[in-house]
C-alpha cells in the first residue's frame, strides 16, 4: 500500500457551531492505479485533497506514506506529491519552461529526474510524438509530450490556450516524479475534447511512470474512465467505494 488515510474527520466553524464536513474517513491508494473521487456539491471532495496534500492542518486522523506516519509534511509535499489544480496556479509572469524549472527547484530534485520521466514516458505505446523523441533538452522534450513544442515553451503561460496551460501544470507536476499526483477539478475549465486528451495523460501517468493519480471530479465520464471511483456521501460524510 503506498498511501493510507486512517480515521479523518474535519470540520469548518460557522459562527458559533461547527459543519462536520468529513466524519472518521479511512482510504488505502496503490501506486499504478488512476483513481478518481465523485460526489455532490459539499461532501468534502476538495477538502479531502486538502488535506491528503498536506495544503490543511489534519484536525483528527493520520495520513500514512509507505506504512509510516507523515511527520514532516513539507518534506512530504516537496518530494512526493505532485498537484494540479483546476485554475493552473502557474507563476504568470514566467514561460512554461520556466514554471518547469522552478518546480525543480523548489522539489531540490536533480535534472536528471525529468529525462528518467521522459525516458519512460517514451516507451510507452500511448506515447506517439515523434518531435519528442528528436529533443535533446530534457525539459523541452518533457513539455513536447504534453503537447507544447519549443515556441510555445518558451512562451509566457498567459500567452497559451487554458488546454495548453493545463498541459504546463502536468508537465510541471510530473517533472519531479512524484509518488502521487493530486488533482483538484484539473478539466473544470476545458471543453470536452480537451478535457478527454487529460484524462489519457492521468491514465498514461498511472499506468506508464506508475504514479498514484487521485482526481477530485464532478464529470461521471471522467470517473468511469479511472480505475477506481470514490463517491463521497454529503450524507454519510464518508467515501463509497465503487
């Protein structure tokens, strides 16, 4: 098992009284495997991503890593996760390149990790751009597999598409070759092609670098394309496992 969440409960102040929003949750995620989390609008569905990155301060419960409990979760965070949000939190005023670069740096993870994700990416008979395998910097190539050539790399990220920027947010996610990727509503603002074409990088991403990819999604289409789907219960407070 790679990542455990045992036993979480959260709750929001409103006024003087509480919302219990997640009541004594318990989770279990394998690496390779494309999961997906579903339910109404207030079932804690972002909430839970929240605090799964480390992004909230756990109220009640633990998140284990490898069987061990999470005792540093900047560390944590920095190393092993990877996140992709649906507004793209790039840093604007950099290139896609850029916003690659800083995340490297951020992670202290050696150049070479992105040509071993690239290297693996390669070999997979889902991958077909062949301008990838022509690219010799490994940070360009890693963006081409996403669909960014070297003009549009080099580009502000203002500057791309919202499809484009998203693929810069994988890019820059992936680069680091976090154990788990988190991903809050990442198709919200795409069209349906688009949203279809992130769907196979989550797949290619589980099933390819073998990462734990955890998408919080309203989109049933997107659910049913995971391989495993968490429902949330707004009234069970809980997942149901489907």
């Amino acid at each position: 098992m790679l990542f455990e969440v045992k036993h979480l409960s959260h709750c929001y102040a409103d006024g003087e009284s509480e919302i219990l929003v997640l009541d004594d949750v318990n989770l279990s995620f394998d690496a390779g495997v494309f999961y997906t989390i579903t339910g109404e609008s207030g079932s804690g569905k972002t909430t839970l991503l929240s605090l799964m990155g480390t992004l909230e301060t756990l109220q009640q419960g633990e998140l284990l890593f490898q069987g061990q409990p999470v005792s540093d979760p900047l560390t944590f965070r920095q190393k092993e996760l990877g996140f992709v949000f649906q507004s793209y939190n790039l840093i604007s005023y950099m290139t896609a390149r850029e916003n690659v670069e800083v995340a490297l740096d951020l992670a202290k993870k050696e150049p070479t990790v992105v040509e071993q994700v690239t290297e693996m990416l390669l070999k997979s008979p889902l991958v077909h751009n062949d301008d990838s395998k022509k690219e010799t910097d490994d940070i360009y190539r890693l963006l081409s597999l996403f669909g960014l050539d070297r003009q549009k790399a080099n580009r502000i990220v203002t500057k791309l598409s919202g499809g484009e920027q998203q693929r810069v947010a994988i890019a820059r996610a992936v680069a680091k070759k976090p154990s788990i990727l988190l991903c809050d509503e990442p198709t919200g603002n795409l069209d349906q092609k688009t949203s279809q074409i992130m769907v196979e990088y989550f797949t290619l991403l589980a099933h390819t670098l073998g990462m734990c990819v955890i998408v919080v999604t309203h989109d049933p289409r997107i659910a049913d394309c995971s391989d495993s789907s968490i429902v949330l219960d707004s009234i069970r407070k809980g997942p149901v496992m489907r």
